[in-house]
C-alpha cells in the first residue's frame, strides 16, 4: 500500500473518552485502532465546515465537547 502514519493518543487518569471509544468498537465489531480510523477517514469526507470553538490546549477541547471531565485538581468547574 502507500505510506503508513503512525498516531499515538495519550489520556491521563480521566478516561472519559477512553470508555466511550472501547464501548463504541466493541458494539460494532472493530478493534479500537479501526474505529480511528474510521473516524478520521469519515472526518476528512464529512461537509461541517462549522467553525470550532477556540481554546487554550488540546485537554481544553475535549473538555469543551464533552469528551473529558475536567481535571477536579487544578479546574473546579
């Protein structure tokens, strides 16, 4: 095939995501690693073009999408 990409995604100790992700590939069927790709390979042909929300880091994102829980230590939201 053509060139391989390797991505590495790394959560800390608030694996709100990391449950979701599990739940939703085992319900269909696929490892986690294909359900990222699916992921980003429906990403890529969607047509949203909305604009995103600006943040300060990547954690900040996922907080604001509801992907994460904020971090009770430093964020008491």
């Amino acid at each position: 095939m053509g060139t391989k990409i390797r991505f590495c995604l790394e959560f800390d100790y608030r694996k709100v995501v990391v449950g979701r992700l599990h739940q939703k590939a085992e319900s269909l069927g696929l490892t986690l690693g294909q359900l990222i790709e699916r992921f980003l390979v429906e990403a890529l042909e969607g047509d949203d073009d909305s604009p995103s929300i600006p943040v300060e880091a990547f954690e900040d994102l996922l907080v604001t999408n509801g992907l994460s829980a904020p971090d009770m230590r430093t964020d008491p939201r």
